[in-house]
C-alpha cells in the first residue's frame, strides 16, 4: 500500500504503506508535460529512471480516452 491524498490507499508492491505518491493519470491534460518535465531534472542529475520516463510519456501520448484538466 501507499498513500495518496486524493486516491487514499493504493497498492503499489515495493512502497511501504505510510509513504505518500503522488498519482498522474493519462486523462490529465498536463500529465505528459510533468512527466517530460520530470525527465529533464532526472536527466540532469544523472537519473537511470530517464529511459524508462520516456517510455510513460509515449504511452500517456498514445491514450486514446478522453483528456480534461485535473479536477
């Protein structure tokens, strides 16, 4: 489990019950820019997680539901 405070308990294995995460869904009109935006400040520090970012962006990409701004 983990906590999110719009979502409340999710469970995700790996993430200790108490530690907060913070969800993105592809409905999101501003999800894929946070992601590429996280991307660019995991790539300057160095990041291995960059290679598996720009595999999220091409899948929030391709969604093909509807978007909408985060409520």
């Amino acid at each position: 489990m983990a906590l999110s405070t719009k979502y409340g308990e999710v469970d995700i294995p790996g993430i200790p019950e108490d530690e907060p995460v913070f969800i993105l869904r592809a409905q999101d009109t501003l999800a894929t820019s946070t992601i590429e935006m996280y991307r660019a400040l995991a790539a300057s520090h160095g990041a291995p997680v960059v290679g598996a970012l720009d595999k999220e962006v091409e899948r929030f990409q391709v969604w093909a539901g509807n978007k909408k701004l985060p409520d």
